[in-house]
C-alpha cells in the first residue's frame, strides 16, 4: 500500500541531452520503445506528451501500460512512511514518450493519496545536433 505521507518526484528526460538527472537510486523507467505519436496526432511543441491526445496514444497501448504499471509497482517497493523516491522517465528527446508516461504515473499516485512533483526538462526544448 501506498503511505499518504510519501513523496515522488518525477522527471521527464531525453537521453539525447546528455543531461541525466541526478538521484540517489532512482527508480528508471525506459519509455523509448513505446509508441511515438505520429504528426497527426501530436498536439503541439509546447504540450508534447502532456496533451490528451499524445499521453493517450502513448500510455493506452499494451506496451505503455506495462511499462506503468511496472513504475508503479516499483515505486510502491520503495515508499514508506515520509519517504521520498525519485523517478526518471526516459525517451529519445523527451518530448513525448517520457513526459506521457510521466503524467500517467504521477495521476495514478495522486489517485492514491502521494504527493508527486513532475519536472519535464526538455520538453519543448529543441532537439540536441545530432553527433556523428
């Protein structure tokens, strides 16, 4: 069970920033595999995977929901009472895919009485130039 007094903080990345987060043992999770939302369905730079229709498309396919519930699971190992657990959610640039997936986890926490912080640092930010 999840302890109301526990805290999480959550942080959306692009790996192709070379700017991990810092945390002592974090909980990671891996979003690069999940399905990028195509142009269509991409709501702007500025939401990315925080629109409804990009954290949909993301987190609704079989694949995205693994990949929360298996966050959730691993979260759930490490709260206790007053703790605090740090989560970095990862993507290729963090526009999409982490920041989805990120929101995804933080309202089901919410939903159980955690208190969550979300930072996206790259969403909105333009891409890294690509290294050869």
């Amino acid at each position: 069970m999840l302890h109301p007094l526990s805290t999480v903080v959550i942080t959306s990345y692009g790996a192709a920033h070379h700017d991990v987060p810092q945390a002592t043992r974090p909980v990671t999770v891996d979003a690069s595999l999940l399905p990028q939302p195509d142009a269509m369905s991409r709501a702007g730079q500025q939401l990315g995977g925080r629109s409804p229709a990009a954290r949909a498309y993301v987190t609704r396919s079989p694949a995205g929901r693994l990949v929360v519930d298996q966050a959730l699971e691993r979260i759930r190992q490490r709260l206790g009472p007053g703790g605090q657990v740090a989560v970095h959610v990862r993507s290729p640039h963090g526009h999409y895919r982490a920041p989805a997936v990120a929101e995804e986890i933080a309202d089901q926490l919410r939903a159980s009485g955690v208190q969550v912080q979300v930072i996206h640092r790259h969403l909105g930010r333009p891409d890294p130039p690509a290294t050869h």
